[in-house]
C-alpha cells in the first residue's frame, strides 16, 4: 500500500500541478508562435 500521509499527498499533488504547468506553458509558447507567424504572413499581404 502506499504512502497516505499528508505530507505524501500534498508532495504528490505539487509534482503533477509542475508538470501540468510545464505542459501548459510549451502549448502557450506554440500558440504564442503560431499567432506571430499569422500575424506576419498578413503584415506580407499588406503590402
């Protein structure tokens, strides 16, 4: 059986927040690229 202590529980649910953040911050980092590269190739059709 596993650790149910609380400070096991609290250690537990702060690693996976971590690794959900870092998750979320590279999908905001490729969104953020995608909308520059849009954003420019209208800047190019501008002209």
């Amino acid at each position: 059986m596993g650790d149910r202590s609380p400070k096991s529980v609290q250690k537990q649910a702060s690693q996976k927040q971590s690794k959900t953040d870092g998750a979320n911050q590279k999908k905001n980092a490729l969104i953020t690229a995608q909308q520059a590269t849009k954003a420019k190739a209208a800047a190019n059709k501008k002209k």
